[in-house]
C-alpha cells in the first residue's frame, strides 16, 4: 500500500429480514464469523441493536470479501441482507494505522 493508493477497508453491514429463522442459523454464523477472523480479514465484529450486525473487513478485494459474505449463513438462508461499503482511508489514528496496515 502507497500513501497515494492506500489499502480499501469495508464495512459490511448485516441487516436482520427473518428474526424467526436466525437461531437456527446462529451456530454456523457464529463460526464463520470466527474463520473470518482467525483468517485476518475480520478486524472488528460487532452487533447493531434491533438491527443486526457490522463488520469492519480488510485486507481482501470488494468482490472477494462479496462472495465470503454470501457464504454466511445468515445470508445464504436469508435471515439477513448485507451491504458492503468501501472506505478508503485518508486519516487513520495511529493506535488503528498498524491494523490497517498503514
């Protein structure tokens, strides 16, 4: 990464659509969370109250980190609909420089 091409990060957002199907689906979404993160593509992941979920992803391409998040279950089953937003950074506090990689 150049400082005039810094590395994207995403935030994916998980937005719950069948609440009535999720704990059926909570394991496996559970686990996949934990690969993406053990795999150093998950930086933070977190809940959003009476809403679903958000993801702070790095380290991947916009099309790459799309298909991992329609292998969520919670995706693939339909209990919730992701967006994924690109942010290419411009000013990173330096506590977050070194996880983004910058």
């Amino acid at each position: 990464m150049t400082a005039e091409t810094p590395d994207p990060v995403y935030l994916v957002t998980l937005e719950i659509t069948d609440p009535t199907h999720a704990g059926a689906h909570a394991p496996g979404h559970a686990a996949w969370i934990d690969r993406g993160v053990e795999d150093g593509v998950f930086l933070l992941v977190g809940s959003v109250p009476g809403r679903g979920g958000a993801i702070l992803a790095r380290r991947t391409s916009e099309a790459t980190l799309s298909a991992r998040v329609h292998q969520d279950p919670f995706v693939a089953h339909g209990v919730a609909t992701p967006t994924i937003t690109e942010i290419v950074p411009s000013r990173i506090h330096p506590e977050l420089a070194a996880a983004v990689g910058r």
